[in-house]
C-alpha cells in the first residue's frame, strides 16, 4: 500500500478564545480525514512544525495530502508544497506559488484585475494613512495575509479617519502585516467551490447569510466562532449574477493555476452588483462546518468521497 503522509496544523485548545489559531484545523477533522486516508494506503502523520522536514525524510512518504497552514508571513500555506516539491514527492492542492499569491489578497486582486475580473478599489497599508481614501467612506480594513476571518471583528468597519487610523494600527501591530482598506460594500456574501483539475465540477454555490450575530453583516471572527456558519444553497439572486460569480471563478482558477480544489468569496454591493473579493486555495476541511464541505455535500460529494477525490489525481502517480 502507499505510505500518505497527512500534513496539517492543529488548533490548540488553548488559543480557541482568540483567533491565533484560526486557519488550523480541530483534532476531530485531523482523525475524520485520517479516517477515510487510511482506506487508500498507511497514514504517516506530518504535524507541520519544525520537525516536519526530518519526519518527510525519514518516513519517505510516497504522496502527501496538505491541509498545512504553516506560520509566519505571506509565504507559510506554501511551506509543505515547497519541501514536497524539492523531494519530488506528489502533494495535494495548489503549488508554493498559487498558495503564496493567493495568501496575498492585494496581489490576487490585482491578478483578477488583469484578467477582466470585477473587484474593489483598494489601499495598502503599511503604515497608518494621513488622508481620507478616495473611495471615501465607510470602509472596511482587514489583514491582507490572513483568512478564516483572522483579524475581522465588528471593528473592521470604519467611518471616519479616527477609527480608520486605529483599526489599521490593529492590523500592523497585532497582526504585523499591512492591513488592506477597500470601500465597504454593503450587499451579499457567496462562495463558489471548484473541485477536480483539467474541467473542475462547480460546487453548490451558497450565499453565507449573516447579520444574526452581534448585528454584524459581515463574515467576521466573532460569527464564525460562535456560530456554525448559516449557509443557504438556493439564494434568492438572479441567474445572471450567479453565473457571473461562478463564471469568475472558474476564469480565475485557470489564470491561476488552481489544482484539485478552491474556494472563491465574492461580495454584491447594494446594487447587487458581484465583486471578488479573495481566494481560499487551501479552505477549511472540517466535516462538519468546512464552506467547501458543505459545498460538496449540497452537490452530491459526501465527505469521504470529497477527501479521495482531492486524493485523486495523486494516488495514481
């Protein structure tokens, strides 16, 4: 059988009242994928720490399946794939370089934007800004290295230069990265999933529905901690924007270089009007609250055959 090395991070129990920990992944998911892993072959376990290098070496792991976050700056969901590539061992989901742009939510954006792709205006910030962004107000600030809601609380939107200046501080000291400000849209949150390669299969497409947490109409920290997210599959929007956004989707996967699966977050205005917001190369597998699972599952993919098929185009190689 093949020996599959299982690479992920592990949510400390410790950290579950701040969101340190936020992108890891509970000790149940680690046991439920494990669980179906170990019917393709014998599971060596890759806890992604400073010894996961040696453990790669001495295990010699004929495939890897990477749901590592790693730690550190832009470049940490790309740690696992750079180690699995230099030891020319097979490895799922994107490579080190669409995990490392995709992480970037200014360079994705601006990658979108080449490719025809509707998103906000934006600043970048990497100190506290002097003056009022030409997109005005209000706005919304969040860390531009970060996903699972790292860094957005009820304080993300912003009115005025007076908590536009603090909230970008938050961002820079306690987040120690710059903090990304763009106009606040004040509409509606999708998400569309992409599993496969060469013809990805959309997903059930999903409308996150918020505003019953704190008032709070956005995806923050705060919802998803308290909260299994709400999600409804059959959203009333019309056809046409919903193409649209799973048409974006699927043109950005390929600019990018997408494998096996991805998750893509747009946002309406108050017209309706879709825009795309950031890409999860890496989302949440969690059997019980993972988007993408759930995703899956609404499109016929329960998990254990979700978790063999990302194992697909691997455990033939």
């Amino acid at each position: 059988m093949k020996k599959i090395g299982f690479a992920y991070n592990l949510k400390k129990t410790s950290a579950k009242d701040t969101d340190i920990h936020a992108e890891y992944e509970t000790q149940e998911t680690i046991e439920t994928i494990s669980r179906v892993l170990s019917e393709l072959g014998n599971i060596i376990q890759l806890p992604c720490d400073e010894h996961i290098i040696q453990r790669i070496l001495e295990e010699k792991p004929d495939c890897v399946f990477n749901i590592a976050e790693g730690w550190g700056g832009r470049d940490r969901e790309s740690f696992v794939p750079v180690i699995c590539s230099m030891l020319d061992i097979p490895y799922t989901g994107s490579d080190a370089v669409t995990l490392g742009i995709t992480m970037d939510k200014v360079l994705s954006k601006q990658i979108a934007r080449d490719a025809g792709l509707r998103t906000a205006d934006y600043i970048l910030c990497t100190e506290e800004p002097e003056d009022v962004p030409d997109f005005g107000f209000p706005a919304f600030v969040k860390p531009n290295w970060d996903g699972s809601s790292r860094g957005i609380s009820k304080d993300s939107l912003v009115h005025d230069m007076k908590t536009l200046r603090e909230q970008v501080g938050v961002i820079l000291h306690t987040y120690r990265q710059p903090a990304l400000v763009e106009p606040y849209l004040n509409g509606r949150d999708f998400c569309v999933g992409l599993l496969g390669n060469c013809n990805p299969q959309l997903l059930q497409t999903c409308e996150v529905l918020l505003g019953h947490e704190d008032g709070i109409p956005f995806f923050s920290y705060e919802y998803k901690r308290r909260d299994t997210d709400r999600l409804d599959f059959v959203p009333d929007i019309p056809e046409h924007v919903l193409r649209e956004m799973e048409n974006m989707a699927q043109k950005l996967w390929r600019v990018l270089g997408c494998r096996d699966y991805s998750r893509f977050d747009f946002r309406t205005d108050g017209h309706g009007v879709p825009y795309f917001l950031e890409i999860n190369a890496l989302p949440g597998l969690s059997p019980v609250s993972g988007i993408f699972v759930r995703q899956a599952k609404a499109a016929g993919i329960f998990f254990d055959l979700l978790i063999k098929k990302i194992m697909e185009r691997i455990i033939t190689m």
